[in-house]
C-alpha cells in the first residue's frame, strides 16, 4: 500500500514536560512555513513524566494560543505511527546540545 505524504504538514513532537521557551521559539519561526504545524505530545510513561498528558497538552495549548495553523494532539504510539496517522511529511527537532548537531 501507499502512503502519499503531505510536504506541508509538519510535526513537532516531544514530551514538553514542561514545554519552554525554547519550545515557543522553534513553534513561531516554523509555522509560517507550514500550512499544519501539529505539535505531537507524547505520553510515554517510562520517562516519569511531572505531569500527566492531559496537563501537558494544555500547557502547550496556552503556551502555543494565537498562532492559527497549530495543532496540539497528544500521541501514545511511536513517532512513525503518528506522522503517518496525520498524513505529515516533515518532522521538526529543536538541537539541545552540540552533540544533537553533530548527529
């Protein structure tokens, strides 16, 4: 089967646990680029999260309000799965460390 990707659609996913400042920035300066920046909060228990998926997506929520193309959804299953799920073609990463660049 398949799949047709679409270019303008971006996901920014992350446990945002809590989301930062320097989540907002990456969020502004890439959604003019995109028609659908859906930023993918993860829930994935093994982490310890300090909170719990509900309150995370709502922090991104308030965080993110004002900015008309952002999507916020919440996601348990792998990265693949979801890009595929919304159809995205892109996958945006923040660089926390020289070492992220260098990878």
């Amino acid at each position: 089967m398949t799949h047709t990707y679409d270019p303008r659609i971006a996901v920014y996913p992350g446990t945002f646990d809590p989301m930062t400042s320097g989540h907002v920035d990456l969020i502004k300066r890439a959604a003019p680029l995109f028609e659908r920046l859906i930023v993918g909060v993860a829930d994935n228990p093994a982490k310890g999260p300090g909170f719990n998926l509900e309150e995370r997506i709502a922090m991104a929520r308030a965080a993110i309000d004002g900015i008309p193309n952002i999507e916020v959804r919440g996601f348990n299953e792998l990265l693949a799965q979801f890009v595929r799920k919304v159809n995205a073609k892109v996958v945006l990463r923040g660089l926390r460390a020289v070492s992220d660049f260098e990878y």
